[in-house]
C-alpha cells in the first residue's frame, strides 16, 4: 500500500487515529506521529550538537542464526523484519548506521516503552541534584494517591514496577488498562465511561499485593513517576527532559512528546526523537552517564540501574538471568548490559564492558515478538563477537 501518498490519498491509505499504531499503517505514522497526535516539543537547547565520530566497519556481512537455526547476514534479516533505522556505536564511533522503509535521518521515530527509561532518567538526575528522594512515599508528590492503591507505594517501586497495584497490560484486549492509557492519552478514540485524565485512571486501580514484593511490568507505573516529577519540580516532563538530558548531551535534534488533552505528556510510551539522538543517549549510559563533556546522570545511578534482583524478575523466560531497574531492562545481571524496549522492537542497547551501543527503531507487525526480539538480541550479540577479534 502506498500509504498517505496522494493529493489525497485513497481512503484505504490514510493513516487515522484508529488505525495509526496497526500494520501496515504504523510503517508510516511511526515516524510521522506528530502528523497524527498532538506533540509537544522537547527542545534541544541552544548549544553545540555533540559529535559522534564515525568509523564503519562492514557489519552487514556478519551472519548469525535466526531462531530456526538458520544462517542469515545482518542486513538481510534488517530488511526482513521491519526495521526502520539500526545503527551501532563501538568505542565511541558509530561502526555501522543503516536506514529503511524510507525514513530519513532527521525523521522523529516513536520509541514506545525506550520514553520509560528517558522518564526514570530525569529521575536520577533530580535525585542526583537532591531535588527528589526517591524512597519518598507517592503521597507526598501526589496527595491524591493516599486514597487508591498506590497508598505507601514510594517513587522507587514506580520505577522499578514493584508496587502491588492490579494492571492489565494486554496490549490486543480493548477493554485492558493499557488500551484505556491509549485512549485517555489520545492515542485512540475515548469511549464514554472512560477517565477523564491519566491521575483519574491511577485513582481507580486498587492494591492486590503488598507493594515490593515482585516485578511485574505495568504502563501505568511510569506516568506515576512522570506526575511525581512535575509536582515535585512544577515542571511539565519535556522540559525536564529537555533541560535534564537533551541539552547536556548536544543533540541533534528536538524531540516530542505525544499529550492528551489535559497537557500531560505520555511518559510511558510517547517519546519520539531521532535514530542518533537515541545513540547519545545509549553512548551517555555506555559512558557511565557522561556524555559531550557533561556528567548528565549520575554515575552512581546508571551503575545501580545495572544492577537489579532476578528473584524478583517473574516470568520472563526470554530474560533467564535479567532484571528491571529504575526504568531500564537488564539483559543479564552478570553482565550488567542496559536495555531500553519498547513494543513493535524499538531498543537501546548499552553494553559497557565492550563499549558497544546499538539503537534498533522498527515498526513490526505485532507489538510483542519473542522470535523478533531474540533475533535483535543474537544479532547484537554476534556484532559484539566480531568486534572483538576486528
């Protein structure tokens, strides 16, 4: 389908709010959303754009085996499996840099789930600055919270997604929490009995467990952090991320975030920048948190953030030995390799004991794929290998 082409395009072309974030229409709207969805900007200050010294090396070439065991080269499997941009950077230069399905390098690619990670960032950096305590009770951000589930939750179980709030993150049921984060967010058309605001959503959900018991991933538990942030700064969260991240790395470009009607930007899921403004930030983590010349998060909370429990990690077989902290995937808790994901196989990848970083921006077919997702990893992981001996 030749989709949005046209003066204008058919009918069965157009990208809608109904049909945005479905394929083959979010091959399209991933890296147009703010041609769908109200934004609002991240600016990316008024300093230098960073460098990023470039150094390629024939990656394409490298072969690994899919998950049917079969050998395929790196840019076969690329162009196979809906990838838009995937580029890798290797002690500090960018080794391979690759676009498809017709986006450009300056094209603003939704990130889905990668916005967590940026939201507990501005987290740590407010911690750092003693401008936040993070083992701080919700309440005393939100007095609202005393009264829902979320009462005696801290904006640490938020970050960690250990609180023992009931959330259902399905992402193919309408009638799920999540599929109520889309609509209330925007992102989807509103149904009558739905909230009005993402706070009132929060305010419906009820404790089943007691709160630190065990991770369990839940949308919902990074807007929380996100609102904590404002009301603690009396910040809106781009201008946070803005102000706290984007500036200090140099980046490229401004990014956005999507909003609802009430202004509040989507910090679960709504964050849209550039393939090498991705980089910068995956790089910054690499680094220890500096990056351009600036300490932009603390070391001490990127080097806690590599370290999680996987006692507390349930049900993720694809992950035996992982963790999740403070917004961050961790691939193996050995290995203390940082993760950003996101639905439709977006990732930031920051491995820093091989000093490699790799940004994937993809539009698949479903918004969950363990056979994509593992095929990313192995893919990664056989790039790492090369590396060592190139």
């Amino acid at each position: 389908m030749d989709i949005m082409r046209g003066t204008p395009p058919p009918p069965e072309a157009r990208v809608t709010l109904d049909n945005w974030d479905s394929p083959p229409f979010n091959r399209w709207a991933f890296c147009h959303v703010s041609e769908v969805l109200p934004t609002v900007r991240v600016h990316r200050g008024t300093g230098p754009r960073s460098s990023l010294p470039i150094g390629l090396k024939p990656i394409e070439d490298i072969r690994f085996r899919d998950s049917d065991g079969a050998e395929i080269a790196i840019t076969d499997w690329l162009e196979q499996n809906f990838t838009d941009g995937f580029l890798v950077m290797h002690r500090g230069q960018i080794v391979f840099e690759r676009y498809f399905n017709g986006m450009p390098a300056h094209a603003l690619h939704l990130s889905q789930s990668v916005a967590k990670s940026f939201v507990c960032a501005v987290g740590g950096a407010l911690s750092g600055q003693g401008a936040v305590e993070v083992d701080a009770p919700l309440e005393s951000f939100i007095p609202e919270l005393a009264d829902c589930g979320y009462a005696g939750a801290s904006l640490r179980h938020v970050m960690d997604m250990q609180t023992g709030v009931d959330f259902i993150e399905d992402y193919l049921d309408p009638d799920s929490h999540v599929a109520i984060i889309d609509r209330v967010g925007g992102w989807k058309p509103r149904r009558t009995d739905d909230p009005d605001t993402m706070l009132d959503l929060v305010l419906r959900l009820k404790q089943t467990r007691p709160h630190g018991e065990y991770w369990e991933y839940r949308s919902i538990e990074t807007d929380i952090a996100a609102m904590c942030l404002e009301r603690a700064t009396g910040e809106r969260l781009a201008d946070l991320v803005s102000r706290l991240i984007w500036d200090p790395l140099g980046a490229e470009e401004d990014a956005n975030f999507t909003v609802d009607r009430a202004g509040y930007a989507m910090g679960c899921g709504g964050f849209n920048a550039t393939l090498r403004d991705y980089a910068r930030f995956g790089q910054m983590l690499t680094e220890g948190g500096s990056f351009n010349g600036n300490q932009v998060l603390p070391e001490a909370f990127v080097s806690e953030s590599r370290q999680g429990d996987p006692t507390k990690f349930r049900d993720y077989p694809a992950l035996p030995n992982g963790a999740y902290r403070n917004g961050f995937w961790i691939e193996d808790v050995d290995t203390g390799v940082l993760m950003c994901r996101g639905i439709f196989g977006q990732l930031i990848y920051s491995d820093p004991a091989n000093d490699l970083t790799a940004v994937h921006l993809a539009t698949w077919p479903e918004p969950q794929s363990e056979r994509r997702g593992a095929e990313l990893r192995a893919a990664i992981h056989a790039i790492k290998d090369w590396l060592r001996t190139a």
